[in-house]
C-alpha cells in the first residue's frame, strides 16, 4: 500500500534499516566488517580517528534524554567516594591498627555527619518540587552516581520519591551506580571532560561536601569558571568550615596575590542541608 500524504516519511529509519540488516542472506562479503552499516560497527566507532565522534555522543546522549525527562535545571552534589555512614564510621575505629590509621579513622567519623546532611539537602530540594510555566523541573538532585557523599544525594532524593540524576565514570576497576539512582536518569562516561560538562550545564546550584582529588577536580573547575565569567555565578556551598579550611588556605592564596579578594566571596561555608537550602532559595527568590 502506497504512503499518499504528502507528510508522510519517504526514508526508512535508521532502527528499521539495521533491521533490514540484519535479515540479509550470510555470504562472504555480508559477513565482512567492512559490510557492517557503520553506526552499528563498534570496531569503528573505537577506532582513535572517531574520537571527536565519540566526544559528540556522549555530549548529545545524556543531553537528549535530560530535554526528554523535563530536567530544567540541577542542584549538584560533590563530595567524596569514602566517608561512611555514621553507623558504619565506628568500624574504621575499630580496625585502626596504628596512630596514622587511628587518626584517619578519627577524622572519617568526624565527617561521617555529612551523609546525613547530603541525604537532608537532596530532601529538601527534591519536596521543593520547583517548576516553570514551560513544565521544566528546577534543583533536581545531581551526583556522581557512586558512593558515600553521593549515594546520600540520590538516596535523599528517593527518599521522598523523586527522581535524581547520576553521572558515573568508566574507571579501571570495577564500579557500579548507586542503588538509588533513578535508572533511567543513570548515565555513564567514557570522557572525564564531557561528565564535568553535564554537571554544570544544568547545574544552578552546587553543594561541594569534603572529598579528595575528584573532588577538589571539579570545585576548582567550577570556581574557575565563575571567576573567568565563562559561567555566571550560582550558590556554591562548601560544607564543613573546618575541613576546608585545614585543607586548602584560602585566606593565603588571595594574600600571595594569585586570586583577588572578591574570589573568595564566590563561595561560602555552611555546616547543615537547612543552611545550603535557605542560600538557595535567598539567592534565587523561591519558597523554602
């Protein structure tokens, strides 16, 4: 039967041509590689020549399918990968072996607390339930998709029944996404570069919580960012004074001249998920 109307499509789809594809007669050259249609050859596409093919995809995947899930805007959640729960943090005290481990395990339990406040923050933002006229929704909870600091976001958010986005990193050894990522908002990266891009392309609010080299990766960037204008400024909350401030010296880099004053106003400390949302919702005139 012929297709008349004039909107009618006249080219196969792409899934309807691998269909087709697929039900060709085996021969010598059907079998080949090179016969293989080229969006389905992954041998192709891994190919060092279709790098920046390979940058393109994973830029547009999880864009789509953030337009398609009405994702207007994210609250993102850094933080590291090895604080424990505080019912889990007294186990690192009792298999502290010397004073260094000792320590460490100290300082773990100290920080242990802010799993609970990740876990609050993705609360509050998430019941926030914030949406435009167009239907978009707003402070949607964002985080690596790993563990600790950010499985607290995403179990915050599922908490309360709402959905939250994870952006999980192929790395050398085994990892999995959280179990409280929404699946169909769990996405994982090839690219480094292309993961930080999605975090702050919606991101209109940034909690960073302590952690180590990822964690100082992505602040930093961020910071740079807001300081070179490239992107405007938005809320960006370090959580535990104490930590930052033992870590990095803030007050010395503007003193040595390498940052201005007014850098160090791009940021502020907070120690509870009530405090982060209340600089939220100030900075953005919204209902707490």
């Amino acid at each position: 039967m012929n297709d008349t109307k004039i909107t009618d499509r006249r080219f196969y789809k792409a899934q309807q041509e691998a269909d087709f594809a697929e039900q060709q007669l085996s021969t010598p050259q059907t079998r080949s590689k090179s016969y293989r249609l080229a969006f389905q050859d992954t041998d192709f596409l891994l190919r060092e020549d279709l790098r920046p093919v390979r940058f393109q995809l994973e830029l547009l995947k999880t864009e789509m399918l953030l337009d398609e899930a009405n994702i207007g805007s994210m609250l993102v959640i850094y933080g590291s990968a090895r604080i424990p729960e505080p019912e889990k943090a007294d186990a690192l005290l009792t298999n502290a072996t010397d004073d260094r481990s000792r320590i460490i395990a100290e300082r773990m339990k100290e920080k242990s607390r802010f799993y609970e406040e990740a876990r609050t923050l993705a609360q509050l933002a998430s019941q926030a339930n914030v949406t435009d006229e167009a239907g978009k929704r707003h402070f949607v909870v964002c985080s690596g998709g790993g563990p600790s600091i950010m499985e607290a976001a995403n179990r915050g958010a599922h908490d309360v029944g709402a959905e939250s986005v994870g952006l999980n990193i192929v790395l050398p050894h085994e990892q999995a996404p959280n179990l409280f990522v929404t699946p169909r908002l769990s996405f994982q990266f090839h690219y480094f570069a292309l993961r930080k891009m999605h975090f702050l392309l919606r991101a209109r609010a940034v909690a960073v919580f302590p952690g180590g080299f990822g964690t100082f990766d992505e602040f930093f960037e961020l910071l740079t960012l807001v300081q070179t204008g490239k992107i405007k400024k938005m809320p960006i909350l370090l959580f535990g004074k104490d930590f930052w401030n033992r870590v990095v010296n803030f007050e010395e880099l503007m003193l040595e001249g390498v940052i201005s004053p007014p850098d160090l106003e791009l940021f502020r400390f907070v120690e509870t998920a009530d405090e982060a949302w209340a600089a939220i919702c100030d900075f953005y005139e919204v209902a707490a």
